[in-house]
C-alpha cells in the first residue's frame, strides 16, 4: 500500500489527498496518517509545510485581503524515488 501510495505522488495524476484516497481506495484519514509517516521517515516532503504567516492576496485572488495555504502537497524525496525504483525493478 505504501508503494502504491508513492507511486501515486510521483505520478502526479492527483491533486489532492482526497483523491488519493478515492484512487487507493481507502479513507482521507489513512491517506493523511500515510502522508504524515512517509513525511516523518524521509520517503515524502511536504510543500510548504513551514509557511505558517498568511500571506498577502493576489490582486485578481477572490480573497483579496489575505490567503492561508489550505492545501497540503507533498513531494518524494530521493529516498521515496528510489523506493519507487525499487519498486519497479521488482514487478
């Protein structure tokens, strides 16, 4: 499952974890709990994780006073790419 999971983010075919979730069939909670475990191992790192201030608007944005990252994204890192590899060779 966690293959998959990864094969997934590499992929880049989805853009949110609920349709990770919806592709692997399995709950938004276990994708989260996933996502967090593969982040705290090195396998995943997640986009922007250490922006905390909100940021200014973007002057054409429909929420022109100020924007909150509400969308999480994660990337795999080199030890996540070659778990993928790993993967690949063995199918």
């Amino acid at each position: 499952m966690l293959h998959r999971f990864l094969d997934t983010i590499q992929a880049g075919d989805v853009q949110s974890l609920q349709e990770i979730a919806r592709k692997l069939d399995i709950s938004l909670a276990m994708v989260l709990q996933m996502a967090q475990d593969l982040t705290r191992t090195g396998y995943l790192q997640e986009i922007g994780s250490d922006c905390e201030q909100p940021q200014a608007g973007c002057p054409d944005c429909s929420v022109n006073t100020s924007c909150q990252i509400i969308v999480r994204h994660w990337f795999l890192t080199e030890k996540g790419r070659a778990a993928v590899a790993g993967m690949a060779i063995t199918k």
